[in-house]
C-alpha cells in the first residue's frame, strides 16, 4: 500500500502509543472478564489489533510473544477460508488448529472484523490458552493430536452477531470444565469488542476513515529499525546446535544464522526428524519463536509489529522436529519451540556476544498439570506457571525465577490451594541452581507439593534440561538441571508423562537455573560474598567454582 500520509514523529510516536493502549485495554478486560487462572493469573494469552491484509499493526505489552507471532499468519488462513468480502459486523472467527494457529490445541485464536464508517477497516485478534479442551489434559505423550483435545477448523463462533449455539453445544461435551472454558471464550469476545470500539474512538478523534496510512506508516518504520539492526551484525553464517532430553532417546537442534545485507534467514536443517510424541514443534510456531529472541537482541527497544518480521526469513525441513507433518502430535510444543532461544544466541554469540544472553532455566518451561475431583467434589484442573532463572548477561546476573523466552507467569500459591486440593508446603530459592561465571545465571526454585484430596488425581509433567542442563557463554558454566521427585516414595517421576497420584503424595519440583556468562574466576569476590549471604550460593561453590578463599 501506498503511503499518502506524511507524519512527523511526535504524532506519530503519538498514535502508535494509542494503538498499543487500545490493545492493552483489549487485554485488560480479557483478564477482568475471564474464568480461568490460565488468563487471569498467569497471563498465557495476547491481544492484537491488524490490518484488512492480516498484518500486525500493534499489541499488548504483556502478550505471549508466540501467540503474536503466530496470530498474524492465522488470520491470513481465516481470510482465505472467509475471503474480506464476506466478513460482517458480528462476525467472530475461532479455530485450535496447531498448524494454522499456534502449535497445539489448548490455545484458542480468534478473530472479529472492525467497520467504521461503513467499511472494514481492520481485525481484534486475540489468543487465550483453554482451561480444557478435552482429549489427554495437557501432556506430552500423545501418539497423534487426535488424542489432543478437541480440534476446531477456521469457524464461526458469532456469525452477524448471533451465537453459534450448535458449536457451544459440541465444545461444552468436549470439555471437563465447560463453564470455565466458555467463559474464556467470551472474555475473548468481549476483548476484542473493546479494542473495536476504542479503534473506531480513535479514527473519529483524528477524523481518518481507515487505518491503512496510518499502519503503512508504522509498519515501514519497525521494517526500517530492524533491517538497520540487522546491518550493525558481522556478515556471515553462524552455526550452533542444542541437545535436548527428548523423549525416549535425545533430540538435536541444529540452527544456522545467515546474515547477508540488511537480512537475516535461519536454517535448521539438520534438526531432528519429528517423533511420535507430543514435543513437535508446528512451523508457525518455530517461526514465532525464531523472530522474538532475533528482535530481542538486535531490536529490543522499538514497538514491533508486522514489518519487524518482514528482513528475517526461517527454514526447516518438512518432516523435522520444527516442521512436523499432520498428524503429529504436539501438545507440548513449547518443550522444543522455547529452546531456538538457545540456538538462536548460541550462533550469534560467535557475532555479537554482548548482545545475546546464556541458557535459559525457563528455555524450556517446566510446567505441571494437576486434574481430578476437588474438595467439593467437582471437576478441578490447575496449571502451575512456575518458572527457572534466566541466562546472565554480558554485563549483569541472570533474573532468579523469570520466564524468557515465554512470559507467562505464576499463580499466587493462596490462589492455587483454594481452587485445586493441593498443599504448598515449601517455594523456595534453589541454592546452586544459578550458573557459575563472571555473571551468575538466575537461580531457579524448589516447589514442594503434597496431594490433599479424598481421591487419586492425575499429574501431567511437561519438561526438559533434565539431562541436558542449560549451557553457558564465553566460559560460563550450566544452571542446575531439572528434578522431579516424589518425596513419600523416594523416587524420580517421568518429566514428560502423566502420573497417577495418591492422597498424601508430596512431590518435589526443582526447576533448572539459567547458565552462567563468562569465567567464574572472573566474578567480583564482593558478589561471591553476596551471593553467599543471601544462600543463593553454598560456601562449597564459592570455594571451589569462584576460588573464593576466605570460605
């Protein structure tokens, strides 16, 4: 599209800002209005405002970076299954499919079209991770994804403003927590209502009738700052590869990083085929999280939107971990799609080492899923979005306890144990989890649970870096790998399995520390001392890793 509007930059600077408020308030009401502690506590969803052509104009400042990554390419499948044309006021578009969508079927997507003056001018997307959509909970073990839940094909939930009571019928029997589920669903609706009505405040006040200048504008402006970010990096090809647990025998990861001019593709040919386990990673989803840590160490500073994408191209061959073929199973794609993360940096850091961070504790997410009968004896599911340390950095420490490259977060453990028949005995500061270097990894945490219910209840554990903790930069040295043990039975559970647990089981969750950046021998002793004030290291570590001697 042509742009015919001029705008300087404090207007601009000015409008763009409105557009990311307009999203936030979207998400603000998604969050106020929604049923689930997926949306309300841990922040697993995103609001996204895009233009006719299925573009990205602006987003939520808290949104799960995949989900915007993929949202823009899902409303692209929605348009060619309901063309521009056909679209009315009312109209709202929903589907699970991982591949058109964002890798598995848990997260909803959908989308409604936004008129003013007659004519539409633009789309409210948003994504919402379901409490429930059926099928094997939320686990890793599936065999194909029609153990996976429920699948939805591009459809309409709303069509012209009326509820489509036939599909609400088909999802509620599908579900074990319909009313939270549905709930959700039009928290969503009514997110994108606000984020509609807001737009079309907006263009009154400035008296446009459409975004389409607006948005070339903005768009062309993030394509420029991330075209010129990528020129600040050496030209060349930078290679890396990542060892993962995998599921019955080890996975690889094998990424090469080409920067040429003001573009940069990344190739992962070599990756693993894809299993028949439920860690396959869709490619809008390895697309997603290929783009974000790209704009997070070359471009972290400037809003993003469609044109921040548009330099950077990602390959992976059909058939492979990062490019499965229907129908694979991938439930638990985030346990491969979090880790290009580490491959991504591992390759730049041969370029830009001051610009990339060591491994990551939450890279991949260790996530638990609890599910059974409650105290009052109804159906309760609960998710806990606990999290490992981030890598160090060139020049500081890792965050303890923070997700990257997701940023979903953890529910308050009051909220946990009144809605689900749990006891949190212990959540706590793993000492020694954090990687040894010249900047310690974040550390990670202990949580410990104990089963309060009258009756058995099933725990999916979805996880990695057991085997394969995360690695460290420029001599840093691993995080602390991840555990899972059941204290009462004195025994190891599978990270990637679901688990039957009885009344009084107390299991033990270790979650992985980031890695460290650089040669511990390096460290300021005035931070060994710290660290060993606060208990975040052992006398032991300070003696033996940083050479600490007055221990």
């Amino acid at each position: 599209m042509a742009v015919s509007v001029a705008y300087d930059p404090v207007t601009l600077e000015i409008l763009w800002s409105r557009l990311i408020a307009i999203a936030d308030e979207a998400a603000a009401t998604l969050v106020r209005t929604s049923f689930s502690t997926i949306v309300r506590e841990s922040n697993d969803y995103a609001c996204v405002l895009l233009d006719p052509r299925g573009d990205s104009l602006a987003e939520n400042r808290g949104s799960i970076p995949s989900f915007v990554g993929c949202l823009a390419r899902t409303l692209k499948h929605f348009l060619r299954r309901f063309p521009l044309e056909t679209w009315q006021p009312g109209d709202v578009v929903i589907t699970n499919d991982p591949w058109l969508a964002t890798g598995h079927r848990p997260d909803i997507t959908m989308a409604a079209p936004v008129f003013h003056r007659g004519r539409l001018i633009g789309f409210a997307g948003s994504i919402a991770h379901s409490p429930d959509v059926g099928g094997a909970l939320w686990s890793a073990d599936c065999r194909e994804v029609f153990e996976e839940g429920l699948g939805i094909p591009p459809m309409k939930l709303y069509k012209a403003g009326a509820l489509n009571e036939e599909f609400v019928a088909l999802f509620r029997v599908n579900s074990r927590m319909p009313d939270q589920a549905l709930g959700d669903l039009h928290a969503q609706v009514a997110a994108g209502e606000v984020m509609a009505e807001r737009l079309r405040e907006m263009l009154e006040d400035q008296g446009m009738d459409d975004l389409g200048p607006l948005g070339a504008v903005l768009q062309a402006r993030a394509e420029a700052a991330m075209r010129e970010a990528i020129g600040t990096v050496p030209q060349g090809t930078y290679r890396a590869s990542v060892e993962m647990d995998g599921y019955e025998e080890p996975l690889r990861i094998v990424c090469a990083v080409t920067v040429q001019g003001d573009e940069l593709t990344i190739d992962y040919a070599g990756t693993s085929p894809q299993v028949d386990r439920g860690i396959n990673s869709v490619m809008n989803y390895t697309w997603a999280y290929s783009t974000y840590p790209i704009k997070c160490a070359l471009d972290p500073e400037s809003p993003k939107n469609e044109g921040s994408y548009r330099p950077i191209h990602v390959r992976a061959p059909e058939g492979c971990l990062l490019n499965p073929r229907f129908p694979a199973p991938c439930n638990a794609r985030q346990l491969v799609g979090h880790v290009l993360s580490a491959a991504i940096f591992g390759a730049l850091a041969q370029a830009i080492p001051d610009r990339v961070i060591a491994d990551c504790g939450s890279a991949p997410t260790f996530r638990t899923v609890y599910s059974g009968i409650g105290r009052d004896g109804e159906r309760f599911q609960f998710i806990l979005f606990a999290n490992g340390g981030m890598g160090a950095r060139p020049t500081m420490d890792g965050l303890p306890c923070t997700p990257f490259p997701t940023n979903s977060t953890c529910a308050s453990i009051e909220v946990m144990e009144s809605l689900a028949p749990l006891v949190v005995w212990a959540k706590q500061v793993r000492p020694d989890s954090g990687g040894a270097g010249r900047w310690r990894g974040g550390y990670g945490q202990e949580i410990v649970v104990e089963v309060a219910s009258a009756q058995p209840i099933v725990l999916s554990v979805l996880s990695d870096r057991g085997k394969h903790p995360p690695r460290g930069l420029l001599g840093g040295l691993s995080g602390a790998p991840v555990e899972v043990q059941l204290l009462n039975r004195s025994s190891e559970l599978p990270r990637k399995a679901r688990t039957m647990l009885r009344p009084g089981d107390v299991i033990a969750l270790r979650y992985a520390g980031g890695a460290g950046y650089g040669d511990p021998r390096q460290r300021d002793p005035a931070l060994v001392r710290a660290d060993l004030r606060n208990g975040v290291i052992s006398a032991q570590a300070a003696g033996e890793l940083y050479r600490l001697a007055d221990v």
